[in-house]
C-alpha cells in the first residue's frame, strides 16, 4: 500500500548508526526529511550525501532533522561516512537507518512487498530506494519525490519545497512555480476577497481564481 501526502508515516522502530531511534519520537515537534539510496560506498549517493552534510546549517535554522536510509548494515554505514565527509567536506552528523529487512522501504513504498537481498547484490536489486519524504510535525508525508539512480538528487530543491511547506503551514498560503523565499504567493481560492483583504492587505487579481499578495516581514 502507497504512502500518501497527508497520511501518517508508520512509527517504526529502526536501527541506526547512532543507535535505535523509534521514528515518531524522533521526529518530534519537528519537520524532518528522510533520504534514502540503494547501497553505501556508491559515487552518486556519496555526492548526495555530502550535500546534505554540507547544508547542516540551513537544516537547523529550520528545525528540520534529516535521516538517511539504507538497506546495508550499521557498521558499513560507519564506515561510509568518513567518504561522505571526504566528498562533501563536511561533517555528517545525521543518523542512517540500517534497513536490512526492508521494513522501511516497504512501509515507505520504496520497494514492492516480495523484495528481498540477494546474496552478491547489485544497487540495481534496490534500485527504488531513492526517495525523499519530508514530513511536519504532525508526524503525516508533506512531500515526496523519487529519483533514478543516475540522477543526483538537487537538495537544493529539497531546501526550496522545504520552505515551500513551512511557510504554506505558517500563512495559510500557496506557492507558485519557481517560488522562492520573498517572491509574491497565493492566496488560496477558499478565502473571499474581504477576508484576503484583511488577512493579507493589498493583492493582486491575475484571474479571477489566481490572486497574489507579499507576505509581510
């Protein structure tokens, strides 16, 4: 069964490389993302990584966790981050799930309920598993995006939904293509123009269901 937007992400229990973590407790009152890739000491997911490293501040000023997952074990995952901060030039401080069983792929929809690990695997055996799930502090999936293998995922996208999200969740807003933090956003078609008036100030009427405003300071 698919994880959907909106729907609560399973609390399951997981066996990182900085210990065992039960996800809803992990998440907290937190946004969290999780990312995952389909083997440790890989080139793409190695860059991936390290860009994640490398934004550990932007994460933070969002108060949002980050958590890798991989279906190899805890003591590889050990091992692999000395790359990661080799290729990024940063250290990686978030946890990696060391999802051996696959019961995170598969409650994520990563993988199909009949998957295994074959012995000699390939990354190809996991090949699905490489995702992104961002979710809010409700503990629900706000968003989720799926890459092939060799394509490097642009975190610097992960970033922009990111803020997407929160500031949707803080105004009661949307955003339009290509938004960025400042450019004008949406004033959703369910608010009235009296109520948008008074809710946002002066806002522009682009069509009669398309209506956009400044966010104040």
């Amino acid at each position: 069964m698919s994880l959907r937007i909106n729907e609560t992400i399973p609390n399951l229990t997981v066996e990182t490389d900085t210990g065992t973590l039960k996800l809803h407790d992990w998440v907290g009152d937190s946004w969290a993302i999780l990312f995952s890739h389909p083997k440790d000491f890989t080139p793409v997911c190695t860059t991936e990584f390290g860009a994640v490293a490398q934004l550990a501040d932007e994460w933070e000023k969002r108060g949002t966790k980050v958590m890798g997952i991989s279906v190899d074990g805890v003591e590889d995952h050990k091992k692999w981050k000395a790359d990661i901060e080799t290729a990024g030039g940063a250290k990686a401080t978030f946890p990696i799930v060391a999802d051996e069983d696959l019961e995170l792929s598969k409650a994520f929809d990563m993988l199909p309920a009949e998957a295994y690990l074959p012995d000699g695997r390939t990354p190809n055996d996991t090949a699905t598993v490489r995702a992104v799930f961002i979710v809010g502090p409700d503990k629900k999936l706000k968003l989720s995006m799926t890459y092939p293998m060799n394509v490097g995922r642009n975190f610097a996208e992960v970033l922009r939904a990111l803020d997407g999200l929160q500031t949707a969740a803080g105004h009661g807003i949307a955003t339009p293509a290509n938004w960025n933090v400042g450019d004008d956003v949406i004033i959703p078609t369910s608010v009235s123009d009296e109520d948008a008036k008074t809710k946002f100030g002066d806002f522009e009427t682009v069509l009669p269901y398309l209506r956009k405003t400044k966010l104040g300071a």
